[in-house]
C-alpha cells in the first residue's frame, strides 16, 4: 500500500519518533501489508475487521525467523498497536471512511514488574569501575548519571557537554517524542562528572568528538551497545548474581525514590513518563517490598510451625 509509506513518512517527520521505535513501526506495518497482499487486499477501504483478526491471529500462531520460540503476546499486542494508529491515520487522512481497526481487541498482557536492584547493589555496582583510569572514570560517571537521575540510555548517549549544569545541579534531557526535561543531578553524580570531564574526556577527545558528552576511546559518541557492554563488565566485578540492564538503573532510581516517600507524580516528572499511569507500575513494586520486609520481620505476621510467637 503507498499509503503505508505515507504513514511512515508521517511518524518519522510529523511525529519525530526515534530511529529504534520507528523501527520498530516500519516492522510492523511492512509485515501487515504483507499479510494483506497476500490476500488480494491492496487499498485500504477493502481492509476488514476479519482481515485485522486473521493477521492477529497468523502472527500469534508464528515464530521468530527460523528459530521455534513464538511470538509474546507483548510482541501481539504492540503489531496489533501499530495497524490500529495506521487506521486512525488512514481516517484522519480520508483515505477511508470507517475504522475496521478500532473493534479488534488488544491481547491481554501479563503483568510484568521491573526488577530494581537493592541499594546495597547499586552502590557496589556504582564502586565497581577503577576510577583511577580515564575508562574507569568514564564508566563510574555514566553508572552514576543513569541511576541519580534515571535517564534511558537514548537519552544518556545522546547528552551533550552542555546539556550538564553541574553549578546547578541539573542536566537537559531530550526524552521520547522529542520532549524536553530538566532533571537534577545528585552529589554523586556531579562530582562523577565533574572528574570525568577533567581527567578522562580530554585524553578522548578528537576532532569527531564535537559536544558530545560521554566517548568512547576513539573519541565518538559513545552508543547504547557500550554501554551495555560495560555494564555488564562492571556486574560482573561487583559480583551480583542476576541479570541487570542499562533499564534496570531507571527501575531501581523510581523505586527507592519512591520507597523514599516521593510523590509518585514527581517521579512521573522526573522519568519523563507522559503518564502517571506508567509510573505506577513502580508502587506496585513497593508495596511488594513492604510486604516482604512485614512478613519477614513482623513477631506476629506469620503462625510460627510450632504455634509459637508472641501473645496477644
């Protein structure tokens, strides 16, 4: 369909979506006209509400390239997420004049918790580099950017030399959607900056080097996949037994502030999330932490085995 490129064109100039999520977007909707094509349905108005459930039901039903793990229903759902915005372009557009879309069902998705670090961990992960190289110092400063002040790792990269007011205490993000935040930067995190800009950028910077804020050894921006890479170095010298991400950082920053007592629409602000929604998942994780620590410290929160415990 043409007016599938027209609906990418739309998301990557009128929508200003990241290269990763447009990706994503162009994915999905190649693979539907696909689906359609193959069934003779080549401009939209011929597009039906059975047409939509067939293609939901053919990606449910297949897998990965040639490997045999299925589809997640989280993968379902965002396609399905995808065609259904391609609709209501398509009506916005009057390119048709009904939305076969809008009575397919979203799959329902299992809830899925993040899995933030304990403070203990943070901080061992945070001593791990050597900050007596310029790498070392890099690394501790990235580390400690991305949990004092919970910053995606697109945002991270994409920092700039003066994006960071470190008189102020504050560092410009360019979030998702293209919307700006300020967010503040904590004692740590500063001062982690502050030796990295004076001791370690200067030996990587070059003439590619431009503003860019954290480089790698040939002095380009450095990416998400070096990050990552160095993360996972740094789990593994501070010994911690479980698989952490460069996303695990921002779980652990939402939760401890919140289990800190802030307010969970001021955490919202400081993620970026353009709903409180989306933040709430984080008080589901801290009210499973009250939980635990009640039932594990509690005299009288569980019947002991032998019917002991403290009177009542």
């Amino acid at each position: 369909m043409v007016w599938a490129d027209r609906y990418l064109d739309h998301l990557a100039v009128e929508r200003g979506l990241s290269a990763n999520t447009l990706a994503a977007y162009r994915r999905d909707i190649r693979r539907y006209t696909a689906f359609c094509a193959k069934r003779d349905v080549v401009v939209p108005e011929d597009v039906e509400e059975s047409t939509i459930r067939s293609f939901v039901a053919s990606i449910s039903a297949s897998t990965w390239g040639g490997e045999e793990r299925p589809y997640s229903a989280r993968s379902v759902a965002r396609a399905l997420s995808s065609v259904r915005s391609f609709h209501r372009f398509l009506l916005r557009e009057d390119a048709i004049d009904r939305d076969p879309a809008s009575a397919v069902m979203q799959p329902k998705l299992p809830r899925s918790l993040p899995h933030p670090l304990a403070v203990d961990e943070v901080v061992r992960l945070l001593d791990a580099p050597d900050v007596t190289t310029p790498v070392g110092l890099r690394d501790h400063a990235i580390l400690e950017v991305l949990y004092g002040a919970g910053l995606r790792i697109s945002e991270l990269v994409g920092l700039d030399v003066d994006d960071v007011d470190l008189e102020e205490g504050f560092v410009r993000v360019l979030g998702k959607g293209g919307k700006e935040r300020e967010v503040p930067l904590g004692t740590f995190a500063r001062d982690a900056v502050t030796a990295y800009l004076t001791r370690a950028r200067p030996v990587f910077a070059s003439k590619v080097s431009r503003a860019a804020l954290f480089l790698n050894q040939r002095g380009g921006r450095l990416t998400r996949q070096s990050c990552a890479r160095l993360l996972a170095a740094c789990v593994d010298a501070a010994g911690i037994q479980r698989r952490v991400t460069l996303h695990t950082l921002r779980h652990s920053f939402a939760t401890h502030l919140l289990e800190g007592g802030a307010d969970v629409r001021v955490v919202q602000e400081l993620l970026g999330h353009a709903s409180v929604a989306t933040t709430q998942i984080y008080t589901l994780v801290t009210k499973d932490h009250l939980r635990e620590v009640y039932y594990t410290s509690h005299p009288r929160a569980r019947r002991r085995a032998n019917g002991g415990g403290i009177a009542g």
